[in-house]
C-alpha cells in the first residue's frame, strides 16, 4: 500500500506499481480493518486493481503483517507462504 513504508533510492523503480493501486485511490482505513473487522470492501476493491500480483509479491517479500495485501489477508498470507515452503 503507498506510503505504509518509505522506499529508500534502490527501491524506487521496485515500488513504482504503487503509483497505480487502487488502494492509493481509496480510504486505508479499509485496508487496515481493526481486529474483527470486515475485509470485504478492500478485497473486492483488490479483485479489480491491475497491480494486484505485484501488491501480494511485494507483502509476501517482505513479511507484511498486517492490512489487505494483492486481496488477502494476514492468515491468508500466511497460509500461502506455509504451502509454498
């Protein structure tokens, strides 16, 4: 999600998918749900988003623990990063 972690110079070109997220055109707060709350609104937001692969190959890389990532969630994270090894 833009501007959750400033990109040092290396990174810039690596982080320009961002620049077309939809998430940067919406509300955060639907991103980052408090515990228990609905993940629905950003998912579906996500199914639609262009960059949706590099957002989750970006979160998986690096051990993003919270919020909506390429449309999934932390455990849905976390349980794919567990098959893959």
């Amino acid at each position: 999600m833009p501007g959750v972690r400033k990109p040092n110079a290396e990174d810039d070109n690596a982080l320009a998918w961002q620049s077309d997220a939809l998430c940067s055109q919406t509300d955060p707060e639907a991103f980052f749900p408090e515990k228990g709350g609905s993940t629905r609104d950003a998912k579906r937001i996500c199914t639609t988003c262009d960059v949706r692969g590099e957002c989750l190959e970006y979160a998986l890389n690096n051990d993003e623990r919270f919020g909506i990532w390429g449309g999934l969630s932390e455990r849905e994270r976390r349980k794919l990063k567990r098959r893959a090894t």
